[in-house]
C-alpha cells in the first residue's frame, strides 16, 4: 500500500493579474495559495536527497510564473490550471489547492476556492 504523505506549501503570496471588471484588467491584486502534494517521502528521506522528493521552491516558483503569465478572468480557472500544471510536471498522484483572494471582499477576511484533484480525473479529462 502506498504511503499518504504529502508536501505542503502554504500561504504562498504573490500579485497577479485576476478579476472580471475592467479595472482589474488593469492592475495585479494580491492571491495567496496553499498547495498539498501527496508523494511518498520515504527515499528522500532514506537518501537524505532532495532530488528523490517534491522541491518546494521549484514548486512555488512554477506556481507563481503560471499564475503571473497572463490574466485570468475567474479564480477557479486559474485553480485548475495550477492543479493540471502541478500533476503534469511533479511526481505527486493528488494535487490539494486552496486559493485565495483577500480583497475581492471588503467585508470578508478573504474569498476563494478549494480544490481536490487526482492524476487519474486528469486522464479522464484528456479522454
């Protein structure tokens, strides 16, 4: 049986451009995510190698350069092409996101999706 491990990443801030009234074609506004990556730790931790595990940096570095690339008119859109990237280019089966956008409500600490995605619902959606 596979281990349920993961790598976790969170509040991951960045600007992006994200929003579907003119003015926020116009400017970048503040998103933060929290990503949970399953992956199985024990050979990088066995090894004590970084190349055996899931790379943090390289992980929110893709994120943010996906998120900035170009603008995205719905939160959700850019949820699920974040989940599509993270379970096409790092070795993990399940891809857990929550983003996050804290000033589209004034009244609201902060409004957002989450989102669960597998490798197997990314094959089906291929097909």
């Amino acid at each position: 049986m596979q281990p349920v491990d993961s790598i976790f990443i969170e509040n991951l801030s960045f600007l992006a451009s994200i929003g579907v009234f003119e003015w926020e074609k116009q400017t970048q506004q503040k998103l933060e995510i929290d990503l949970e990556l399953s992956t199985d730790i024990r050979p990088a931790a066995a090894c004590d190698d970084l190349n055996l595990t899931l790379n943090y940096a390289a992980i929110s570095e893709q994120v943010m350069h996906l998120a900035k690339a170009q603008h995205h008119d719905l939160i959700e859109t850019l949820a699920e092409k974040i989940a599509a990237m993270l379970l096409e280019n790092f070795d993990t089966q399940q891809v857990k996101l929550t983003l996050r956008k804290p000033s589209a409500v004034p009244a609201a600490g902060s409004v957002g999706v989450k989102i669960t995605r597998t490798a197997c619902q990314r094959k089906e959606a291929r097909l």
